[in-house]
C-alpha cells in the first residue's frame, strides 16, 4: 500500500506544483469562491445512503464499462442522481484511473446533488481548484497527510465551503481523527469518516475489515463503507452494521441500468437500517458475532 500511495502522492504533488507555479493562492481563492456555490450534502433520514462514483478505470479493475459503451461524467451523475444518490464522487486522478478535471466540471454542471473530487490530494491548493471546477465537496486521505498538511488541507475546505470526506485503511488511521482533535461539530460543512476496505498493495479486498473496525471509528461523523460493494446483499450488511452510507463506484460503471442499481442497493440498505433502528442491539450483537468468526 505504502509504495502505491506514495507514488500517487509524487504524482499529485508534481502536478499541484506544474498547476500552481506561478499563480498566488490568493488569486486562486478568489476564482474558488467566484464559482456557483456549493451543493450542500444532505444525507436523509432513513439512515442510509450511497455516494456513487464515476471513474473512467481503476487499477484492481481495468477500464470500466457496462460492455456497451463508456459512460461519460455528466451521463453518469445524471443516472446516479436519478437512482437517488446523495452525492457524486468524481476520480480526477489521471495516471492510474483516466480522470480529469474536465470529469469534474462536468458532472458537477449536470445535476443538483453535490459532486465531490477523488484524489489523493496533498496540497490546499487542490482543494481550491476542486471548488473552482464546481466540486463541493473533497476526498482526503489520512495516510498521505502529516498532522500540519491535514490542518491545512482542512480550512482550506472550510474556507471553500467543501464537506470532506476522511478516508482511513486501519485502526491506527481512525484513531488519528480523534486523537488529532480534528473538528467534527464546528458547524461548518460536513465532515465524513470512510474506511477503505482495499488493501493497496496486492488489490485484494478485506471486507472483514468493515465489521472489525466499525466500533473503532470517533463519535459524530457519519460512517461511510468503501471499496468491493456491489449489491444489495453488501448494502444490507454495511448498513446491518451502522455504516451511514456506502461509496460505490466500479459496480455502477459496470451496469447497464446504473440507475437501478443505485435505487436497488438504497432500497436494501434502507429497510435493513429501519430494522436496526428497531432493534439496535441486536445489530450490534451481530456485528461482534461476525467480528469473533473472522479472527
């Protein structure tokens, strides 16, 4: 993991540098905070959501398509939107997964729902220039962000109006959010905690990782599960286990009826979180039960 996420983060630190080298930051705040405002992210009440994304390929994976044709970014938000998505997530990376900030703007300018850029950001610049292609909301990665960059990458997201979602591999990475004393209830945008479930450096999925570090994630942040969901059965358990939302890409690229598969997963995810209500510690019986079975 150590090895892919750090030539990312070279990558993304190059292109930040060739992107921003003569340009004051001041000047790129104020082509930030001249775009349309940001879309809020309003997660429902039912206690469960996706966030849909649109990548062109990923590593694990290869170009991604339903065998017809490619979908493009403003297509695939609008059927993600339609299927009730709360927000789109766009790949802008562009070396392992073909994105662009063209991807960006353009998804972002064909529907109401927020859109928000997936990088491996490293520089605050970055999330000024997300803002500025109509982003309203940023991806940062815990492991790629000494304490000071995170501070910085995190009130440059204030000062743009971005939610951020934190994105952590292990135990050690959420321990960090709080330990760090990072703000979850400073009345600003929204502030998400996802766990990737992808181990980065074979590409293997490790969904027991959902179940065993659920209960180690700080209090206040909705949860959010990543990597390898792709149907209604893994809706239902993330949700069995608490889980506010589910990131879910590779799947959707692949269906025919992307708008179908996000109404599909929703509806499972929902009607299991409505039973969890009922019945809270039943659920949480069954997340320790399921803990216990994969050690």
């Amino acid at each position: 993991m150590a090895d892919f996420l750090e030539r990312m983060a070279r990558a993304s630190a190059a292109r930040a540098a060739q992107a921003f080298g003569r340009l004051p930051e001041g000047q790129l705040l104020a082509r930030a905070l001249s775009a349309p405002p940001p879309k809020p992210l309003r997660l429902e009440g039912s206690g469960f959501d996706l966030i849909a994304e649109f990548k062109r390929r990923a590593p694990s994976a290869g170009t991604l398509s339903d065998g017809v044709r490619p979908m493009k970014a403003a297509e695939a938000a609008r059927r993600y939107v339609e299927g009730g998505a709360a927000a789109v997530s766009v790949l802008t990376e562009p070396e392992e997964f073909s994105g662009s900030l063209e991807d960006l703007a353009a998804a972002a300018g064909a529907v109401a729902a927020p859109v928000m850029r997936k990088d491996f950001l490293v520089d605050p610049r970055q999330v000024l220039e997300a803002r500025a292609h109509g982003a309203s909301g940023v991806l940062l990665i815990l492991r790629l962000l000494d304490q000071e960059h995170l501070e910085e990458m995190l009130a440059a997201a204030r000062a743009a109006g971005l939610f951020v979602l934190l994105e952590a591999f292990d135990e050690a990475d959420l321990a960090r959010i709080s330990e760090a004393g990072v703000r979850t209830d400073s009345g600003g945008p929204a502030l998400l905690v996802g766990l990737n479930c992808r181990d980065l450096a074979t590409l293997r999925l490790e969904p027991e990782r959902l179940v065993r570090l659920r209960g180690a994630f700080p209090h206040g942040p909705p949860g959010i599960a990543e990597s390898g969901l792709e149907t209604e059965e893994d809706a239902r358990r993330v949700a069995r286990l608490g889980y506010r939302a589910a990131l879910v890409g590779s799947a959707l690229m692949r269906a025919v009826d992307p708008a179908a598969r996000v109404s599909a997963m929703l509806r499972a995810g929902r009607r299991e979180a409505a039973l969890r209500a009922i019945a809270p510690g039943e659920a949480d019986e069954e997340m320790k039960r399921q803990a216990r079975v994969k050690r």
